[in-house]
C-alpha cells in the first residue's frame, strides 16, 4: 500500500474591517490599556459587524488559501471548520462556506472542540486524507466570539476578537511528499473541566445563544500546568524534539500563558508566532490566521518544522507537528 501524507498548500486568513484598541473598550468596561497589555499582551482585536458572519468570515479566509495553492472549487473534496460560533444551529457553517465557495462534491462538516478545534481539525482531516478519503481539505477556523462574549463583564470581554483562517491540505504520496506533511499529532480532552470554561446557554438547554463564562485563573494554570503533555507526544512520535523546531505557532489566548508554556518544552522565545497582540484571542481561528501572517511575512517557509497548540472549554487540548 502507498503511504500518503498531508501537506499544506496555501493558506489564507480574513479579519473583520473594525480595529477595536483597548483604549476604545475603556469607553464600555472598567478597564485600562495598561491592565489589559500587562495580563494578557493584547493591544487590539477585530470586531465583525452584522453582516461579517462566521461563514462569511470563513468563506474570505478559505477563497485566500484557495488562491495561495492555485486551486478552485473543483479541486477540494473536504470542507472542515472549526468553529463554536456557527451563524446558525445548523446547517453547518462548513457546508455554507462549501457553498459560497461552489464547491459541489466531497464532504463539508463543521468540528467543535472551542480553542483547540483547529488543531482537532487538522488532524481529521490528515486521517482522511492519509486514509484516501479524501484528496485535498479546505481546514478552517473562524469564529464571531463577539456575539457570545458578555460586554458587562470585563474580566472576559476584553480578551476576544473576531476573524478566520484557513489552510489546504493535499495528499501527496510519501515519496514525492519530500519529507512534508503532517507528521504526528496529540489530542486530548476532559470533560470534568466544563464549568472553568463555558457558555451559559444552548439550543438544547436554554434556548438561547448564552455567553461565554470563565474561571480565568483556573484557565491559565491548567493551560500552562498541564497542556504540554500534548506537545511532548507530538514530538515523541514525529521522533523528534522541541529543539528542532522551527516555529512554534500556539492558540493565542495570553502572551503569558504562550510564554511560559515553551519556555516549559525549551522552545526559544524567538520561535514563537505570536500575534495575540493584534488578533485578540480568536479562538479556533487565531492559529490558521498566526500561520496565514507568519507564512507571508516570509517566516514560515517550506520545509520548516511547525508545532501549533492549542487548549480550549471542555477541556480540550492538543498539538500537531508539521514539516512545512
Ligand atoms: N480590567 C481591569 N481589571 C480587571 C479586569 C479588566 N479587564 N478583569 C479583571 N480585573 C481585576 C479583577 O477584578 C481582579 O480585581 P480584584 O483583585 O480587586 O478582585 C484583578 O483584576 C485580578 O484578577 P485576576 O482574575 O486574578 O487576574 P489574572 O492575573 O488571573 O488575569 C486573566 C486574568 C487575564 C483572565 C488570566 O487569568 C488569564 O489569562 N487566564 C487565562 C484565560 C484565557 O486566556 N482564556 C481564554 C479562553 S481559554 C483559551 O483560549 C485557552
């Protein structure tokens, strides 16, 4: 049997036009640039207006990655987005963007699993494509956590912002792969964790969207404590170590949590993509759209070793290592 690998062939990523500064949020909660930067590393974030959806999010990110591998509709035959703010209960936000794409044939779904969705739909889509399932996956993050964020309450609503982000992927076989791909990945999760980090609401409990509720403190010694387990299998089954990286491309929920975790695995701070400062905390979309800034900003270059990590509610957490 051949062996097939996973390699990324564009990317893409779409932000909402309005730029909202710390200085701006001080205007709605009590609050200070200074707190803000301090804690969490976060200047700014973009914030959708009505009209900008998650789909449509998604949809502008996903026809840029389209773009950057030179591919069409025709040529994608798996839709995955990873989102926990679809614009409706269902259909999936996946299957409009497949539509909005004129994408007719394959697959299309969306995958939850909050922050970490990404990271968990990378690795779905890797299992069908390394399985033949599939031949090239559209994989995208985009979220709208403006919609589900309490604007009374400070100690969270400061922290998001809204955007997407998208990657193909295309099976290749192993030998014209040329060592690229997807080469390992570590998923996890723990549901006794759910009232750290949770929305308050549901089609199936209250009837309502909800908002996002959190025990930040819990959030940040757990993600810190105990999510570089994930990163640790990813490079022990690639056969490889945290010294060979050469980006290290993390959810960006806080410059402290993402500091203090690869100083933990022995990732250089200067391997770190960091874009939480600009982007907020985007949730599933904040990875893709870290690797759309640094892959065209010239860091991120083919052939490169990428880890991307993320933790999210639930707990669910995970890490997967690609060789660019
Ligand atoms: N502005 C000013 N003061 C604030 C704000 C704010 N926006 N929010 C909280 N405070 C106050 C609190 O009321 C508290 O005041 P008190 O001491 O008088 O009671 C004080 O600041 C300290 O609050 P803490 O919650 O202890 O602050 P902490 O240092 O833990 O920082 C933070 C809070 C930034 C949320 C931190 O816990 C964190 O980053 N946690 C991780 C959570 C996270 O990133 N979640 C994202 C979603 S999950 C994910 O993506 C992984």
């Amino acid at each position: 049997m051949t062996s097939l690998r996973s390699v990324v062939v564009g990317t893409g990523s779409s932000l909402p036009a309005r730029v909202v500064t710390n200085a701006e949020l001080t205007e709605r909660v009590d609050t200070s640039d200074e707190w803000i930067v301090q804690r969490t590393g976060i200047r700014q974030r973009y914030l959708a207006a009505p009209e900008e959806t998650t789909s449509v999010l998604g949809t502008r990110a996903a026809q840029a990655a389209l773009d950057d591998a030179g591919l069409s509709a025709d040529d994608i035959d798996l839709v995955i987005c990873a989102t926990s703010t679809p614009d409706h209960t269902f259909p999936s936000t996946a299957t409009q963007i497949q539509a909005a794409l004129g994408i007719r044939q394959g697959a299309a779904f969306d995958l939850q699993a909050v922050c970490a969705g990404f990271v968990f739909a990378v690795t779905t889509a890797d299992k069908f494509l390394t399985t033949g399932g599939a031949r090239r996956a559209l994989v995208i993050g985009a979220e709208t956590f403006s919609r589900i964020v309490d604007w009374e309450d400070r100690t969270t609503c400061v922290l998001f912002g809204d955007g997407a982000g998208a990657i193909v992927l295309e099976a290749r076989e192993a030998e014209a792969a040329e060592g690229r791909g997807v080469l390992s990945s570590s998923l996890r999760s723990d549901g006794r964790h759910r009232d750290k980090l949770y929305v308050d609401g549901g089609p199936g409990s209250t009837g309502t969207t909800g908002h996002l509720r959190m025990e930040g403190r819990e959030v940040f010694r757990f993600a810190v404590g105990s999510v570089t387990d994930v990163i640790v299998e990813a490079l022990e089954r690639a056969g490889t170590t945290a010294a060979d990286l050469d980006w290290f491309v993390p959810h960006q929920a806080n410059r402290r949590i993402i500091e203090a975790s690869a100083d933990k695995i022995g990732i250089a701070r200067d391997k770190i993509v960091l874009t939480v400062d600009r982007h907020g905390n985007t949730s599933a979309a904040s990875i893709p759209l870290a690797l759309d800034v640094a892959r065209r900003d010239g860091r991120i270059r083919e052939g490169d070793l990428v880890m991307i990590e993320a933790i999210g509610g639930g707990f669910s957490w995970g890490a997967a290592l690609i060789r660019w």
